[in-house]
C-alpha cells in the first residue's frame, strides 16, 4: 500500500528552504535594527548597519570577480571586519577561509594555493607575513588590506582597504540563498603537527544548525553581550558570529585576550557570555589583582578545545562566572559534545562537581550519535568509567570532507563515523570523559595512563600555573610520564619532590610523573592548546 502521507506532498519552494545562517542576520536586522551590533574600542554599530555593510561588501566582492564556489581567505583578528565577513563572503555563494593569525608565512602560502583564494584581507600587523607568504603563490589574490583604528602601526600591502572596497558596494544589494544547504560556506584548516594542514569543508546546513545548538546549549538570550575572546578563525569562532547574531546579540570585540581588557568588557560592556580556551581561564584566574573588576551579570563562559582541569572550573565559579564544558574539533565545527549539568550536581560539593563538569559530556543538538568503540572493529566499550576506546561521533555537524584529500576523507569518516582519535571512556550514565589523544596516552610497562588525569592532579596543587604531561623515552619501562609545569609567582622554591608527593598522594604509584622539569612558559597554539609534540621533541633531541 502506497504511503498516503507522501502522495501530492512533494517538497516545494514554499516549504522547503536550504538552512543557511544567513538568515539570522536578515532578520536580526528586521527585529532589532537600532540594538547594538557590534563593540569595538570606540566603534559602535547597529544592527541595521552591519547588515547594511554585509550586503555592501557582498556587492563589492562580486564586482572584484568572486563568484560562487571561489575562496577568500582572511588573516584578521576578532575585529568588525571579521565578523562582516563571516556573512558577506557566503551572501554571494563563496566560501571564507579564516586563517590562523599566528602562522609562519610558509603555511600560509599553502593554504592560500591549496584554497585557491581568489581574495585575501590581511591587518596591517601581520604585514610582513603576509607580504612574504604572498610571495610564494601560484596565482595572487587580491590583496584587501584592513587598516583596525584601534592597532597603531603596520603597513599597507594591498590593492585598496577594507573600507575603499566596501565604498565600492552597492546598498540596495540582494543575497543569494544557497542551492542547497550542502554548499560549502567555510574553510578551515587543521593544525596539524607533522606535514601540512587538512582543509577542512563545512556546509550551510552544518553552520546553521550547529549556531542553533550553540545558542541553547550556550543559554544565549535574545540581546546576549558576547566577548571576543576566542579567534574567529578558530572553526569560524566555534559557530559562535552565526549564534550570536542569531539571537540579536553584542559582539564585543577584542584582538586579544589580555586579562584586564577582559575584565574591563565584564565591568564596562555588562557581557554576559565568552568562550575561551582552558588556558586562557587559567589566565584569568591567576591575573593580578589590580587588573581584576567587580562585575554585578551572571557571566557564563563555555571551554573547550583542551580538557579543563577541575581546579580551574572551580576556581572560575568561585570567581562567579558559571563554566559549560564543551567538545570538538575541527571536523566538527567545533563544539560537538556538551557537558549538560545535571540537577543533582548541585548537592555536590565544589571539587566533586567540577570533577562532573570536567567531563566531556553528551551530544550537542546539533548531532546525531556517538560512541566509545574499539577503534578497529567499531564495536562499543562497556559504559564502566574504566574500558578506553576512541570517540566517534556522527551528525550533522560533521565536515563535508577535507579539500583535495578524498584518501584523508575516507579514512576519517570510515564505517559511517567520525574518528575522533580521541580516547576515553562512558559512564554508566551516557557521559563521556575524554582521557587522551591516541598519540599522547602514555604505556608505561603495559599500562595505560592518561596524561589528562595526571595534569588535572598537577593542577590541584596551588603553586602549579600550567602544566603538561607527555611520554619520556626510557629503557626500562618504555616510556614513562614526565611533568612540565610553569610556577605561580611567589612559588619558586617548590621542588620536584613536592611535586612528586603531592602527586603520590593523589594517584596511583605507576601514574605519577618520573621526571619533572620547571620551565617559564610551556608551548601553546594561538587556541591555547599545549604543544605537547614540541616538549616530546624535547625529550629525544
């Protein structure tokens, strides 16, 4: 018998429409045209103006020559310009690559000729970078330079300024929808530490949804102040240009994130929102005194990108800013998994909770399924807290695929899932606590051990700033676990001894680090992640 629901209702134009996040700003503008848009120093715009510089800049693009499918790329930093784009290179079907502001020139040349970037605005601080890595294109793009009132010095290198382009555009511009929500919308690339960097695809459909997520599991409300602390470029700011558009809210902007512009957005701007990096919460909490503000909103702040220690979420609400544990990577747009707080957690007291909220958590609305499996026969770990198996996630915020890399594609999405290459283990109640990456578990005599849980005991000790935990070579045991810590100020006479007895009495025998070595600062990626490859490289040199 034929299905009756599926007879004379076919798909039409009237119902049925490509998700895009473009629509958010379109009717951002339309519901709250005079609300601010963005903050940035001086610079105050609404949101009927920043619409209006979109669709000016959409036009001006496409009298340069871009056209769907071309690439631009932009090595900017959390300023206006960045977010602008983030709108107005999709409006005309092209698809923005956001590039890493910290990257050597070489890399950046090859993203620029493996993207193909038909355009690239560059700020005038990264100019000498830029300039050199133009040097080493197949094809040159146009250069487009962004000249940020708020950065004294740098220099031009381009064709004309963002706002000479934007001069060009026309006001009574009209969008482009896409075709279909599986067109490409960003590129961005994976920092990978051996060889060069995966272009990673994502779609319309993804960015829409995954924003959406973000938006309830993040408790955005309508007219949410958002601060800038997290790269835009960084999985496209995590979704987060097209979440808080969506719900009408303040952009706050920052080219960096120093403790005290930080705390003076929370005091002087009312923001109620940021993400950031584990480290970069480590900063706050450790910034001086004099750089720390009262602040009278209920602030909360979503970490991701590393695992952070318990220590840090309880000493970040006792500073009362309220931390949602999130998890992704690249591939997924960012965050993918959540951890959603649990109405009994709050009966717990402040170390046991946040050792709860530490983990990674369950999926985002935004995805589908997920699983901790044996990596080789996919088969599912027991929920015990204890069997290890690797992280797969599958949905609708997974990347397209990587660009001119079908092999990589494959590999990657394999059995119908994503591997993570992260490993962990599933609690008895569905929730997921990521112990290490495949390439950073530590074998230590045939025994596992999780650098993650012997930095979180590294950090519940109150002299400890920063610390890392990678293998060392050693002959007996194949490898062992070795600390690298930086000291709060004030702590210099610690000794490794300590180290090692505060950790003895907090973790197993075999798990406490055989080597321990101070150092005044520990590698980290522009995203705050620690490089731990760099300290590994350390070790063997």
């Amino acid at each position: 018998m034929e299905n009756m629901f599926e007879l004379g209702l076919d798909k039409a134009e009237a119902n049925y429409t490509p998700l895009t996040p473009l629509t958010f700003i379109q009717r951002t503008a339309l519901a709250h045209p005079s609300r601010t848009a963005v903050i940035h120093g001086d610079i105050r715009r609404s949101w009927a103006e920043t619409y209006q510089r979109c669709l000016k800049m959409a036009s001006a693009l496409r009298k340069l020559g871009v056209r769907k499918g071309d690439t631009v790329a932009a090595l900017l930093p959390n300023i206006p310009e960045m977010l602008e784009l983030h709108f107005a290179v999709p409006m005309i079907g092209a698809v923005l690559n956001a590039q890493n502001t910290r990257l050597d020139s070489k890399t950046m040349t090859f993203m620029l000729n493996h993207g193909r970037a038909k355009v690239f605005f560059t700020d005038t601080e990264y100019h000498d970078r830029s300039r050199e890595a133009l040097m080493g294109c197949d094809a040159k793009p146009i250069v487009i330079d962004v000249d940020d009132v708020n950065f004294d010095g740098g220099e031009r290198i381009g064709k004309m300024t963002y706002e000479g382009l934007l001069a060009t555009g026309d006001d009574g511009f009209v969008w482009d929808m896409p075709d279909d929500e599986w067109q490409a919308i960003a590129l961005n690339y994976t920092s990978g530490t051996t060889g060069n960097p995966k272009g990673v695809v994502y779609h319309h459909r993804g960015a829409h949804l995954n924003a959406l997520s973000n938006v309830i599991g993040f408790g955005l409300p309508s007219g949410a102040v958002y601060l800038w602390t997290l790269p835009m470029f960084h999985c496209n700011g995590w979704c987060y240009p097209w979440a808080v558009t969506a719900v009408a809210g303040t952009h706050v902007c920052l080219r960096a994130p120093q403790p005290q512009p930080v705390f003076d957005a929370l005091a002087r701007h009312g923001v109620t929102h940021f993400c950031a990096a584990p480290v970069v919460l480590n900063m706050l909490i450790n910034a001086p005194e004099e750089h720390k503000q009262a602040f009278t909103q209920q602030v909360t702040a979503a970490t991701g990108g590393a695992a952070p220690p318990a220590a840090t979420i309880e000493a970040m609400e006792s500073m009362g800013i309220k931390v949602v544990h999130l998890y992704g990577l690249t591939e997924t747009y960012g965050p993918s998994l959540i951890c959603e707080f649990q109405d009994e957690w709050h009966s717990l007291d402040g170390k046991n909770k946040a050792a709860k909220m530490a983990r990674q958590g369950i999926l985002s609305l935004s995805m589908t399924d997920m699983m901790v499996a044996d990596p080789g026969t996919l088969q599912p770990v027991a929920k015990d807290g204890m069997s290890i198996g690797e992280l797969f996630v599958r949905g609708n915020s997974v990347m397209k695929g990587y660009l001119n890399n079908p092999e990589e594609t494959a590999k990657s999405l394999k059995g119908g899932w994503f591997h993570t290459g992260d490993l962990g283990v599933w609690h008895p109640d569905g929730y997921v606590e990521i112990k290490d990456r495949s390439k950073d578990i530590i074998i230590s005599g045939g025994e596992n051990i999780s650098t993650l849980e012997v930095e979180s005991a590294l950090y519940d000790h109150p002299a400890v700033l920063e610390a890392a935990v990678v293998a060392a070579p050693d002959d007996h045991w194949g490898e062992i676990p070795c600390a690298f810590i930086t000291l709060k100020a004030g702590h210099d006479d610690l000794t490794a001894d300590d180290i090692v007895a505060h950790c003895r009495a907090n973790l197993a025998g075999f798990k406490v680090p055989k080597k321990i070595i101070f150092a005044d600062e520990l590698p980290k990626t522009s995203t705050g992640k620690l490089q731990k490859h760099v300290l590994r490289g350390q070790l063997t040199a």
